[in-house]
C-alpha cells in the first residue's frame, strides 16, 4: 500500500469507528430540517423582534446544532405549524417534542 492508501484506510477507520459510537445519537435537528422541507418554490421574509438575551440564546442554540439561527427557528416554526395543524395526537409530532425535551435535558445535565 502507498502513504495515500494508509491515510484514506486510517480516515475510514476513524469515520467507521465514529459512525458505530454515534449509531443512537438523535439525528441533528438541522438534517431533519432539510429532510422534511421540499422545494416549496419562493419564500417570504418574515421578522420579528427579540430582547438581546433573546436572542443571543437562540444564536447559542443554532450555534450547538451548527446551523443558521434563521434555520433553527425556522424549523420551530414549521414543526409547530404541522403540530397544530396535526393535532396533540400526532405521532411524529409527539416524537420530535420528545426529541428535543430530551436534547435539552441532556445539555442540563451535562453542565
């Protein structure tokens, strides 16, 4: 084998290694963010106003999960339109909540 050939085995070795201890870890909301959101054609600007602490926890937030702030609260919205529009008895919907009670439960312990 060739120094490249060791290097590209030692970086799947790694990545193989991470892939298996991560296996159960709840996937990151902004994949499912992506996942769930079709190309719905153009969007509309919407804004809103938020005290500095505000917003500087939401920044924190999108900053852990590593994607934009706009995109985390965008999510929030759409998962909660879809929640009401499904009903308490949603399954899926139910399951998310779950997911990120959980999420914040575990940075609380954590800290």
């Amino acid at each position: 084998m060739t120094r490249n050939d060791d290097e590209l085995r030692r970086l799947l070795d790694e990545e193989a290694e991470h892939a298996e201890a991560t296996k159960d870890d709840p996937i990151p909301a902004s994949a499912l963010a992506r996942a769930k959101r079709p190309n719905r054609g153009k969007s509309v600007m919407f804004s809103l106003r938020l005290n500095p602490d505000e917003l500087a926890a939401v920044q924190a937030l999108a900053e852990d999960q590593g994607v934009p702030a706009s995109t985390l609260v965008r999510g929030w919205i759409i998962r909660q339109l879809a929640a009401e529009h499904a009903g308490a008895t949603d399954t899926a919907t139910m399951l998310d909540r779950l997911e990120t009670d959980v999420r914040v439960l575990r940075k609380l312990v954590a800290s």
